[in-house]
C-alpha cells in the first residue's frame, strides 16, 4: 500500500491554491439527479469519493463526463434499481442519494452506507424525517428499501440535533414533493448552503439558506432545470494547510480559501499567534516559531469550530507552549490520531472519550505511522512536517478520499514530501 515520506523540520512557506470543497461537491452531484437536463458542476476536486459518487451516477444511467473544468451530468435516463457496490458502502456520503432517487424515482433499494470510522454514524435522523414525508423504510436482505406508495409530501421537520446528511436528503427529497416542508433545526454548514444554491439555480425554491430554519416549496409535477454550478473551495483542505502553517512555523498564502467560511477556525489561529489576514488572493498566514496554546477548544456544528478540523488543530498543538483542553461533541471517534501522536513524543491525556488534555512539548520525533481515517490521515501529515527526522504515513487511501494531492500541496509550500 502506499505511504506518504515527510522529512521534517521545513517551516512551510509560498503559497497554495485550494481545492474545490468535498463536502459541497458530493450532495451538488447527488442533487443532479433531480433534473432532467444537463449539468456542469465546476471545481468539484479530483479526489476518491468523487470519483466514487461519478460511479455511481453512471450506473444509475447518467452520463458523467469531466470537461470545462468541471463534472457534465445528464440524467436524462435513470434506471431506478437497485444501489450497491464498494462505492456505496465505502463512503457515507452516497446516503444522499437517498433524497436524490427518493424525490426521482419514488423509490430506491441501497446497501447500508459506510465512511470513515469516526463514530457509530447512525441513520435515524434521515429515517424518521423522511417517513414524516411519506417514504416507507422497509429492510431487504441487510440491503435499506425505501419507497413512497403515495408519493412524497412535505412536511414539518423538526430535528433535535444539528444533522448536515440529515438536512441534505431532507432538502433532495422536498424540492420536488407535494407541497411545502419547514426544516428547523436544520444544518448550516456552508456545504448545506451551497447545495441549497445549486437547487436554486436549477429553479428550486428554498428560503431561509444558511439559517437553522429552511423553507422548501414543493414543487411536485415539475422537473429542475440543469444549471451550470461552481463548487465552492474547501474549507477544511485549507484550514489543514493553515495548521501546516501554525505547526511549522510558516509564511503562507492560502489562494481562493474561503474566509468567509473559517472564522472560528481563524480565531483559534490568531488564538495560537499566528496573523491571518483576507486578502483579494486568499488567506495570508504567518505564524510564530512555537504556537501558543489557547486554553480550550471546543469543535460544534457550523459556526462553530469544526469536528473536521480537530485532528489538525490537535497535532499543531502538540509543540506549543502551554495547555490546551480540546472537547469533541460532534463524533465520539476522533481521538484515533492521539495514539499515533503520543508515539511520536506528544503529550496528550485522554480525560475521557470526548476530552483530551494538550501539553506542549518541545518536539515530535519521525516515525512510521497509519492513518485510520482521512482527516485524522492528514494531521498524522502534519506531525511529520514538525517531527525531527522521517515519519511514514501509511493508509494513504484515506487521505486520498479529500485531498487531490497533499503531497503536491505540501511541496510547493516547500515540504519534503513524497508518496511512495
Ligand atoms: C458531514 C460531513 C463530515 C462532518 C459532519 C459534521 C459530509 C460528507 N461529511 O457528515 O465531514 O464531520 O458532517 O460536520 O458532508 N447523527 C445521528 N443520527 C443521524 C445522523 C447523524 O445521531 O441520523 C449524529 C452523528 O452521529 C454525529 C452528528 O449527528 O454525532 C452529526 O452528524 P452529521 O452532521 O449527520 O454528519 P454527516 O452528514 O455524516
């Protein structure tokens, strides 16, 4: 299997262009499906699970080409069977396809989702709102059947806890249901918002975009027109990279990040010592020799600072100067990475499953680890980059599902880096 090679000790400096983001990507190509006509979705990133997700829009029938710079979708022919496949149960995102062939077929059978193991990922949130809107779940051979006798309706849908996948096929399965649905509680993460503007620009009607409260009028009989979208850029790729910076002690220009989406992710940077100022280019960082360690952080949903972004805000902590107690409440697995990290030199106690307690330490020490899952896979990245001598990041097919190349990326910020 491959490994990414870091030789440590280079503070990272230059500047980087950001992919396109994974996370508004993926529901964007589920949401395809809803139109009859073609589609060109601009900036999606060349990564694993999109190439997963134009798999399995090809075997739905679509036709799925890369050209302009973009994904060409034409749904103009879906075979409305049966879902299944590594793409399927590898990637946890393929549950919005659920919404999608929901709202285009009626009906649809599916193996059980997978994703990275971060946590148990239960589904029930998307089951009982979408029975609220008229689907019937039904169990098939360990394989999930879903079908609405009468059609789908909208609804009132109240979620009692913030659900990014849960609002997404919520909003695939309304856009075209009989009559209105209110979502409250609903997520709003800018992956959410940028759905919701694609469903828009395919004639959709959606108020309240980027509030905890989306109103969706049904626009049932009718079909979406294709829209030509452009994916916004990532804001966890970028705000890896950023923690690159405060890490190693870098310079950088993050070209295209979007800033307007990372403000708890900056705070904590400036929290750390490092400057972050908006330019028209992008994100300029530029961090001091050790970071400061602030005294907590806390990762909740959207604004809140990112579970996503956990892992790497963890390991840049790890060789600054003073404590820093970090709360995970969003998925009870992402302390994977701490074991790897403590292997390395890192001083870090685990209080309980969702606390860990950072001391700063003067310096991590190259070693060979693996990456369990993909976020926690490009934090190990990082370390290497601060560890004195060489580390080995296997499990790279992690990485490789949310980052075109980080190897790439690192190098031109002055890394050395290399996948073998
Ligand atoms: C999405 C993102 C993931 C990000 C997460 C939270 C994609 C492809 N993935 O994942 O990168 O970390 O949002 O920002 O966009 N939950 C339930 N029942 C459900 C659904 C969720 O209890 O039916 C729980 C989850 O276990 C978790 C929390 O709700 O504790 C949030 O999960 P959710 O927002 O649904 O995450 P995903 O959409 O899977």
């Amino acid at each position: 299997m491959d490994s990414i090679h870091i030789q440590g000790g280079v503070s990272l400096q230059g500047k980087v262009p950001i992919q396109g983001s994974k996370n508004a990507a993926l529901p964007i190509l589920a949401a395809s499906l809803l139109t009859k006509e073609t589609s060109c979705i601009r900036n999606c990133p060349r990564i694993a699970d999109v190439y997963r997700m134009v798999s399995l829009l090809k075997n739905l029938g679509c036709k799925v080409s890369w050209e302009d710079g973009g994904i060409r979708v034409s749904p103009v022919h879906v075979c409305c069977g049966e879902m299944r496949g590594e793409a399927i149960t590898g990637m946890r995102s393929s549950l919005c396809l659920l919404g999608a062939m929901l709202s285009r077929c009626g009906e649809v059978v599916m193996e059980y989702p997978g994703g990275c193991v971060i946590g148990e990922r239960p589904i029930d949130l998307h089951l009982v709102a979408l029975e609220k809107m008229g689907v019937v779940f039904s169990e098939e051979n360990e394989r999930l059947r879903a079908a609405s006798p009468e059609g789908i309706h909208g609804a009132e849908i109240i979620f009692p806890m913030v659900s990014v996948g849960a609002t997404e096929n919520v909003l695939l399965a309304a856009v075209l249901a009989e009559g209105d649905t209110v979502i409250r509680g609903a997520a709003k993460e800018p992956e959410v918002t940028a759905l919701c503007h694609y469903l828009q620009s395919c004639g959709a009607v959606i108020e309240g975009v980027g509030t905890g409260e989306l109103r969706i009028t049904g626009r049932s009989g009718k079909v979406l027109e294709g829209a030509d979208f452009t994916v916004p850029a990532d804001r966890i790729v970028a705000g890896t990279y950023l923690f690159g910076c405060i890490a190693t002690g870098g310079n950088i220009l993050l070209e295209g990040a979007p800033f307007d989406q990372m403000e708890a992710v900056l705070r904590v940077a400036e929290q750390m010592g490092s400057s972050c100022d908006v330019t028209r280019e992008g994100i300029y960082v530029q961090s001091p020799k050790r970071p400061k360690l602030p005294p907590s952080l806390r990762t909740a949903p959207y604004p809140g600072f990112p579970t996503d972004m956990q892992s790497m805000a963890l390991t840049a902590m790890t060789t600054g100067v003073g404590h820093c107690l970090i709360e995970e409440t969003i998925f009870e697995n992402r302390f994977r990475v701490v074991e790897p990290l403590v292997e390395m030199g890192a001083d870090i106690e685990i209080l309980d499953p969702a606390r860990v307690l950072v001391k700063g330490v003067a310096r991590l020490n190259g070693k060979a680890v693996e990456a369990m899952e993909l976020r926690g896979g490009a934090a190990l990245v990082l370390a290497g980059l601060m560890a004195e001598g060489q580390t080995q990041v296997s499990g790279v097919a992690y990485i490789d599902r949310g980052y075109e190349n980080i190897c790439r990326d690192l190098r031109e910020l002055g890394a050395r880096v290399v996948s073998v």
